[in-house]
C-alpha cells in the first residue's frame, strides 16, 4: 500500500516576528521602529499577506493527503521523503535555499506578496495551489528544470546550489588558492582575492549577474546561461596582482562536463552556497575542491 502524498509547506519567520520576539510585544517593536522613522504597520500587513498565503494554501490540500511545515532555519535537520510535493510560500529566494535538500521532489513556488518579490522562482497565487497540487500528483504539470551547481571536495564533502556556489576567506580576508579548470592542459595560477564565484542561469537574476555587469557582460566573450542551460559561469573577486599570484584566470564558463578546480594555500576557506553561509564546508591548507554543473536538477512547477 503506497504512502499517501506528503506536502511539505516551507516559510520563513516574517520581518514582524523577528521584530516582536526580539522587543518583546507588538508596542514595543512600534517603538523601536517609529524612533527610526519607520511605521510598523507596513511591516505587520506584509505578515498579515504571508500568513494569510499560508492559510490558503494550507486549506487548497486535499484531506487524504499528509502536510508539514518546516521553517527556513530548520531545513539542514528536516528530511524529505520521494513522495513528497514541496510548496515554498514566500520569496525566490526561499525555492534556492530549500532546492539543496531535494532529490527530484516537485516544488510549487508560491508569491506572497506580488510586485515586490521578482517572481522568477515563486510563479503562482495562493489561489493556484489546489489545481497544481492536483497536476504534480497526477504527472500531468509541466516542471521547468533548472540547471544547479556543486562543489566535491577531496575527502567527500558536497555541497548544492540553485544560484551559485561561493569559495573564499571567512569574513573579510584575503582567500589564498591555486586555480585551474580541468580541460585545459593543467594550468593552475596562484591567485590572492577575495573568492570565486561559480553561478547557474537562475543565479543570473542575482549576485552573478552583477559580476557580470561590472565586468562588463564578461568582455563581451560570456554569455548569461538560461536557467535550464547546462552552463555555468565563474567569477574571481578582485584577484590581486603580486609576485607569487596572478589575474590571468578571472572569468569564464563551464559546461557539462569541465570542472574548476581550486587547491586551498590558506589555513581556512569556505564554500557555501545561495547565501546560507551557516551550511558551508570548510577547507583547509592543501585541499583540493572541484566545481561544476550538477547532475542534479530543481523540478519546478511552472
């Protein structure tokens, strides 16, 4: 006898909550904000549309089906089953930081509050959550499938990303690694900056592209990959020029089967991934760690 489908509804805290756990009362949190020339009551009615989205969608599950919730802090110690459709209420980036937790699961994007979110991952209204519910469990939806990126290290660390993968220093110093990409005849550079970023078509809506823009659209040579495109791009940060480090490897791409491959020379570097720096792998001196496209795809619902 087959489980019945289990929706996993993902939220995070709003704004409001955080403002009254930390004052104490709705009063207080008034306070504390008018005396920054800010009213609270714009901060309450964004929660009042995200709980009121939560309301509906909740209701939109059919009654034999099982449902949870999960908040966003809560994501690295909650496990997905096969069966499940994840329906994230919020904004974009709520699908990229639950979209390393799944292995195939459909995921419905749900807009609570339209117009100020871009919706390019949170595609629907609250009131679409039954028909699609209803179309993810029949097979008959259409699922959009982006392309995600990862970073293996040399002694089995992994870790996932929507929107692109970053590799540097802690803080704000100085990242020291050796850098190369795997198809091009072993040339490695020694390089100082402040980190690498390695990003996928939808995190050309975001922090890549804006790499991309200073860089002025990569020269002209790089093209912003489409969120479905088995193509990433790589960015390194403000590489310092010196006599033991170079700047001669600072952008490119890579396609399905390249990987950029960087060797730790700092006593510590990171890589995290869509911004969740609390679920980084940590690397020491003389770690290797290899980024690419990941087999790996995010089913969205369109």
């Amino acid at each position: 006898m087959s489980l019945a489908p289990r929706v996993v509804l993902v939220h995070r805290t709003t704004e409001y909550e955080e403002l009254v756990a930390r004052h104490g009362t709705h009063g207080q949190a008034a306070f504390f904000l008018s005396s920054r020339g800010r009213d609270i009551e714009e901060v309450a009615e964004r929660h009042r549309r995200d709980q009121r989205a939560l309301t509906e969608v909740t209701s939109a599950i059919p009654l034999t089906w099982r449902r949870t919730r999960v908040e966003r802090a809560d994501l690295d110690r909650f496990l997905f089953a096969p069966e499940d459709v994840v329906v994230v209420v919020g904004q974009d980036g709520l699908v990229a930081n639950v979209a390393k937790y799944l292995a195939g699961q459909p995921v419905l994007g749900i807009d609570t509050d339209p117009g100020r979110n871009p919706g390019v991952l949170v595609r629907h209204r609250p009131a679409d959550a039954a028909g699609l519910l209803a179309s993810a469990q029949s097979g008959s939806g259409t699922c959009d499938e982006l392309t995600m990126v990862e970073a293996v290290a040399d002694d089995t660390q992994r870790l996932v990303a929507l929107n692109e993968i970053y590799l540097g220093a802690a803080g704000h110093r100085t990242a020291r690694y050796r850098l190369g990409l795997e198809d091009d005849g072993g040339v490695v550079e020694a390089q100082a900056s402040s980190g690498v970023i390695v990003g996928t078509g939808t995190g050309a809506t975001g922090w890549l592209r804006s790499v991309w823009q200073e860089r002025g659209g990569g020269g002209g040579r790089l093209r912003l990959p489409s969120p479905t495109e088995e193509r990433l791009l790589w960015f390194v940060r403000e590489a310092w020029p010196s006599p033991a480090t170079g700047t001669s490897l600072v952008a490119g791409e890579l396609a399905a089967d390249n990987r950029l491959r960087l060797t730790v020379e700092s006593e510590r570097l990171v890589a995290f991934g869509d911004g969740m720096e609390t679920d980084a792998v940590e690397l020491t001196w003389g770690q290797t760690v290899r980024v690419g496209v990941c087999r790996d795809r995010l089913r969205l619902l369109d």
